[in-house]
C-alpha cells in the first residue's frame, strides 16, 4: 500500500514540482473525456487530483472506475491549477494532483445519505450512522474544535499550576438533586456502584488532602428526564481551588473563557464580566440565566394596578402576587400573532395573556375599558409604550409571572429573530439564595447543592433558623441567606457554575439539617466528607464548566449534540450501537439481577 506522505488539505506553495503520497475518501469524480477530476477529502479538507488517460493509461482506468466514498491513495506531482480553473473558496483551490498511480484500498456502498452539507437528513438517520455524518465539513469542524479547546484548556491550567487528578467513575449513590445511574456489584450481592453526576466530593477531599490547585476534563452521568438538549453523559471542565475566596475563581474563569475565545475565534471579550444578583435576573428577565442581547425586559407595574377594577390584576395582587409586562417595541402585532403567542404561555400553565397594543395614537384591547386614565398613564411611562408596541402582561404569584414572561420573552426573541448577529453577552449571576421551599417535598432544598458555603455574615441566619420550630419564621430566616455561588450565563445559557465550599464541619452539619438530612442519613451518604472536614480543611471553592454548551455557543449551534462526536438522542437513545440494550440471562444472574416486566 501507499504510504501517505501529506493531508490532502495540506497542499500548497510549497509542494509545486514535488511527489506526493494522500490518501483519503472520494468526495467526487467527474470524466471529462480522456481527463478523469477527483476531488478527493481527509480530515484537512479537499484536492483536486487528475488522471489523463494519454499520459498514465493505468491511473486513468482505476481512477474511472472510482465512486463517491471509496477509499484511496494516489501518488502525483503537485502543480498549479490551469488559469481560470483555481478555487479560491478552497485553502488548495490553487493546486492539483496529477496522478501516476491510484489504489483503490475500499470500495463503499451507496450512502443513506449524501456525505455534504445541503441535503437535509433527519436526526435519527445521521445518528444511526454518525460515522458518515462526521465526514460532512461541519461536523469535521466541531470535533476538531472541541480538539482544540481540549489542548488549549489544559495548557491554560498547567500554566496556572494546576494538578491534573482523576476521579473514580464506580462511586457511592449519594442522590441529592437528579437520579444516579447504578452498576450492580457483582462480588457484592445487592449494592450497587453509582456513575459520578459529578467530581464534587472528590475535588473537595483533594483539597482536605493539599492538592491546592486541581483540574479535570470529565465525564458526568445523570439519569434525568431529558430534554431537547441535554444528554445522560457529558462533559465538563471541573476545577478547585485553596485558600480562596470568590474573586480569584472568578477571575481565572474569566481568563479561561478569554483564552479560548481569543484563541479559538479571534473574539476578544470585555473583562471583567458584567454581574447581576440573582434577584435583579429574575426581577427583569424571569430568569436566573437571563438573555440581556435583545429588549423585552420584564416591568413591575404591581403599584399601578394596586387599586385596579380589572379584575385578574386585583385578584394577583390581592392574593400576595404582581403584575408585570414586556413591550414588544415596534412589533405592530396582528391579532393572529397575538391568539398564537397566547397559546405558547397556555403551554406553560398560564390561563390566558393579557395585551395592550398602541395603535394610531390610541391604546387597543379588551382589557382597556376596565382601566382608568390614570392607569393607563402610568403604564404608558413605566413601559415606554409607543406607537406599534405592543404589551404582554402577567398577573400571579411572583413565580408564575417569572415562568410565563421568562419564557415569552425567549420564544419572542426566536419567533421574530430579534438576534440577528453573532454577539456574545457574558456575565456573571450571584447573589444567589443558598435554598429554597420545596412545596411538594415539604422542605427546602438546595439551590445548588448542599456543600455550598453560605455567605459568613448570614451564619447566625441559619443557626437562629435551626433553632425555631415557627415553620414561616423558619422559612423567612432561610430565605434570607445567600450562597456564595456564582454561575457564568452566555447568551441566556448557564456555561459555568460554582461556590465557595463549606469547609468546617459544624456548618455542614447545620446545613443538612436544615435540608431534612438526618444525621444518620448524613453519616450513611456523606460521612466520609464529615470526616474528612475535622481534620484541617482549608478554604475552598471552584467551579465546573459545562464543556459541551460552552462549545456549542461558540460554534453557534442549537444542539450540544453536533459537538459531541457520540451522542444520545433526547430519548437517551444510542441509534448508532442500539444501547440501551438487553443482556443475557446469565449476565443477570451474575450480578444478582432480576428484570421484572
């Protein structure tokens, strides 16, 4: 066989009047009568390679014979292409091969689908057969960029003096928060191994043991429901730090995503990152990963309806609820847009959508004659309302109103394309509260998880909280306490998330207490972090990236799963192997399992 000596994309100046060795696929053939054209394609990109039936006859014949796909290695001398012939639009769209010898190493059989980028292909045909679909140009891309950024991360943290440490994958259950996937032991009837959701408990061991600076690339598995994108495994760059506080694991963060912005695109972000409390977040965009490149934010007109006629806005305010809007500005809405964007937030929960548009001068709804002109002053100024806006309002309990406009907002700004450029918003989300009420569990749970160090100065907020058995005195002093957490949001995305641990072991206690972990529920999940906490735990704290959407938004792809090279489908199916798939019965019985229909 012929030994590839160059990437058919890396043809250039350089190569004119010298032989060369490629190999790679067919990517098309053409016979223009005694002159056979192959463009022919590796991971580098494309060349053109000619056979001429007069000069080398055996070339020529095999390379007739050749189909989109084959495999093959052709030797040729590097030339430049004849004048008015040249390719701009390719990085060797200047050069050609001319062949002397082809071997043809594989035939192929006609594709399910063609290996470019205009014909469209449902996602379960390309899944099925992701090997074809990694050889389209853009799919290449992806995973070469997610190479980059591989290598690119990890040279950014040696630099920093970070210690690279695995984590174990077969670990403790410790569920708080999604579902684990479990391995059944086999040398141990009955217990099972839990895949890692995350590194969390382990990169804070690492720091208890003095391993001050460590990083990861990691895989994480939850067996959640899934949504459109998100995926059972994934990837996340995971870190942790001592002897720190929140500033130096931000700034670094900063730096990171800088790095591979700069590096990877040309793209220069403006440091340091805008923050936002969570409070303002919700407050304005009914999110706690807001989206701030378009309008639409979120406006509390609960004041100016606090004596209203109208009777959904007074019975929300009376029963402790708001009234907020958006204006969509210069939207000139038809009533039809209207009845189809009243359907999206039903889908939501919500019983109707209250609108107000400004048309000619005059303001136009249903809802108008049950207001009065000073309200409709108001509401004018507090909204900016002007001529062809048009105002969506929301009238319930402070959560439900964030729900509905949070979302509105989104599927507003998709439905018209109101991003129309490839800007990227990063900031920083903060301020977050430390747990929340969980009504149907009947407790509070953590906003992010329970290792999470409050901030020192509401300490005394939990230990008094601890103390009363008043359930909304309880509930008024929990809520009063912040997390020292952070998440970074990109483009309404959360990218990036993380805290300042709790490292003494009298806080941790106070902490699972109050989330309804017992103390022999805590010993049983989490004893040996407790243990580990009496023996000189530094001050830590870090944060994990979510390797996959961070690449994705930087691609500008709506799908985390075109930069995974294997991906699960939203129902968390592999078409590609079939997993999930059955066992054999003595495969079950070796690890003491019975399936049950």
């Amino acid at each position: 066989m012929l030994k590839r000596t160059k990437y058919c994309g890396q043809v250039s100046e350089e190569d004119l009047g010298k032989e060369v060795i490629l190999c790679g696929w067919v990517h098309r053939v053409r016979n223009h009568g005694g002159v056979v054209f192959i463009d022919l394609r590796d991971r580098e990109g494309i060349v053109q390679v000619v056979a001429e039936e007069k000069t080398h006859p055996e070339a020529y014949e095999v390379a007739d014979s050749l189909r989109s796909e084959y495999v093959v290695a052709i030797k040729g001398v590097v030339r430049k292409r004849p004048p008015g012939t040249e390719n701009p639009k390719l990085k060797t769209g200047y050069y050609e091969v001319f062949a002397h010898r082809i071997e043809v190493l594989n035939t192929s059989d006609p594709l399910p689908f063609p290996v470019d980028e205009d014909t469209p292909v449902s996602e379960e045909l390309k899944l099925k057969h992701r090997y074809l679909d990694l050889r389209r140009e853009s799919m290449k891309e992806n995973i070469l960029f997610r190479h980059r950024a591989y290598q690119l991360t990890r040279h950014i943290f040696i630099k920093h003096g970070f210690v690279e440490i695995e984590t174990p994958f077969l670990t403790k259950s410790t569920p708080e928060g999604a579902r684990d996937f479990l391995v059944p032991s086999r040398l141990h009837p009955g217990k099972f191994y839990a895949l890692p959701q995350s590194p969390q408990l382990f990169k804070q061991i690492l720091m208890v043991a003095g391993f001050d600076r460590y990083f990861q690339i990691v895989k994480c598995l939850r067996d959640e429901d899934l949504r459109a994108d998100r995926q059972p495994e994934f990837t996340q760059i995971d870190f942790e730090m001592s002897f720190v506080e929140e500033e130096e694991i931000m700034s670094f963060s900063e730096e990171l995503v800088c790095t591979l912005f700069k590096e990877l695109l040309g793209i220069e972000l403006k440091r340091p990152f805008d923050r936002l409390s969570y409070g303002d977040a919700m407050e304005n965009y009914g999110s706690d990963k807001p989206d701030r490149r378009f309008g639409l934010k979120l406006v509390d007109l609960t004041d100016v309806f606090k004596n209203t006629s109208l009777k959904v806005f007074k019975d929300a305010i009376e029963n402790g609820g708001v009234v907020k809007a958006i204006n969509f500005k210069s939207s000139y809405l038809s009533r039809k847009e209207i009845d189809e964007l009243t359907q999206f937030v039903q889908t939501l929960g919500a019983k109707g959508l209250a609108w107000i548009k400004v048309e000619n001068g005059k303001l136009n709804s249903p809802i108008v004659k049950f207001l009065g002109d000073e309200e409709l002053t108001l509401l004018v100024k507090k909204t900016d309302a002007e001529e062809g806006d048009t105002l969506f309002f929301s009238a319930d309990a402070k959560e439900t109103v964030y729900k509905i406009l949070g979302n509105l907002r989104l599927y507003i700004s998709k439905k018209y394309e109101l991003v129309k450029d490839n800007t990227f918003d990063v900031l920083w989300v903060v301020d977050f509260p430390l747990m929340e009420w969980d009504v149907e569990e009947g407790r509070f749970v953590s906003l992010h998880h329970p290792f999470t160090s409050p901030k020192e100065e509401d300490i005394p907020l939990l230990e008094k909280a601890l103390k009363t058995s008043d359930v909304d005195e309880k509930k008024r002093l929990v809520h009063s306490v912040r997390a020292r957490a952070y998440d970074l949001v990109i483009n309404g995305y959360e990218v990036g998330g993380g805290s300042i641990r709790i490292h003494r072991r009298d806080i941790q206690e106070i902490v699972f207490k109050l989330l309804g972990i017992s103390e022999v529920e805590a010993e049983e999940k989490f004893g040996f972090l407790l243990r580990a906490l009496r023996y000189g735990a530094p001050p830590h704290g870090g944060l994990a990236f979510g390797f996959d959407r961070l690449l994705a938004i930087m691609r500008g792809l709506d799908s985390i799963r075109d930069v995974i090279a294997f991906p699960k489908t939203q129902k968390g199916i592999c078409p590609l192997t079939g997993a999930p798939d059955y066992v054999s019965p003595k495969q079950l019985k070796d690890v003491h399992i019975k399936v049950f229909e």
